[in-house]
C-alpha cells in the first residue's frame, strides 16, 4: 500500500482506536502501538516530501492528545532516522527488517525518554511485579508490528489495486492514482514467492 491518503486514514483508525479505549493493566499501559507501525510503514514507502508532510500531520494530530508534544517530537524524528537509515541498506525491502526496525527504535526511544524523565536511565523505577507485564507488551507489540506489517503490504495492496479499479471504472482517477494503477498489477500465483521474498526467506538480510 502506498497512496497517501489510504495509509493516514489507515493510522487514523488506529490511533482512534488506542485512544479511545483504557489499555491499563496491572499499572502498566498495554496500548498497541499500531499507529506507529502505520507511521514507520508511511515512511518507508513514501516518498522523502511525502512522508515529511505525513510526519507532520501525524504529529499535528497526535499532539493535541499528548500531554507532553516534546517527548513525542522526539519519538517521530527517531523513527524518521532510523527509517531513513534502513532505507539506505541492501535489506530495506525485507518485511521483517523493516517491522523490527520500526519496533527497535520505538520501544528504544520510548524506554530512553522514560528513563531521563525519571532519572533513571538505565535502572527504571519499574517494580519486580510489573516487568512481567512490560515484557508481554513487548512481546505483543512485536508480533503485532510484523502481522501489521505483512497486512499493509500485501492484502493492503490488494484491496489498494481493487480500489483504484473501482475508481477507474467510475471515472475518478486523478493522475498520480492513474500512474500507481498501471504499476501494481498482481498475480495471485506469485503471492507465495513474494511473501517468502519479503520476509528474506531466499535473501539474507
């Protein structure tokens, strides 16, 4: 999936779906993080100018929920580095690095914030019964980014090719969609090849 406009009403649906709702349990916040995979998804796909401008709008938005902008000023602009520093790396088309990327470097920078704020870097005040909880919410995030991942790429750019054609039939299309029409022709024989290509089944990372 790569239209602009798909994957920011893609991140809105989740992040109204994190804020929405309480995800404490046992004292520790159990959010999904699927905005932010939607985020570092956008800024692998997108062009540089596209994805700034997404940036941008994601934390306009964001911002107004959050009760300290700085902080999440500073997540944003390091998954904008460590994305654009995967971009650069043979292995950047592979699924799984991406996801991992994104999900290293937000839960790095998350875990880093936390500590300055607390001043307690690398000792956080955490109590013995809630690391237990923490690293469940590691693990399911974890999982979460890479299905997530997967999810947008492929069935994502299925249901994004239909859409189009549906469009066209209409007669909606504006130029660039028209472009990104003629370019995502799919076989449905090669989405097995494709999905063991994309995870790095046959290429190293």
């Amino acid at each position: 999936m790569k239209n602009p406009f798909l994957l920011f009403i893609l991140w809105l649906f989740f992040f109204l779906f994190e804020i929405l709702f309480p995800w404490d349990l046992g004292g520790v916040s159990m959010k999904p993080f699927g905005s932010y995979y939607v985020l570092g998804y956008a800024l692998f796909v997108l062009p540089f100018l596209s994805s700034l401008l997404f940036g941008a709008a994601v934390f306009w938005i964001q911002s107004s929920y959050s009760h300290d902008p700085l902080s999440l000023l500073m997540i944003i602009a390091l998954l904008y580095g460590g994305v654009f520093w995967v971009r650069r790396k043979t292995f950047s088309e592979n699924l799984g690095a991406r996801a991992i990327t994104v999900f290293v470097v937000l839960f790095v920078g998350i875990y880093l914030l936390s500590g300055l704020q607390k001043g307690a870097l690398f000792f956080p005040t955490f109590r013995s019964t809630l690391w237990g909880f923490a690293f469940l919410q590691w693990v399911i995030n974890f999982v979460w980014a890479i299905f997530l991942f997967w999810l947008l790429e492929e069935p994502g750019a299925v249901w994004e090719d239909r859409f189009f054609s549906f469009r066209a039939k209409k007669g909606q299309l504006h130029l660039f969609e028209a472009r990104h029409l003629r370019k995502i022709h799919r076989s449905p024989f090669k989405i097995q090849r494709r999905v063991r290509r994309r995870f790095g089944f046959k290429d190293s990372w």
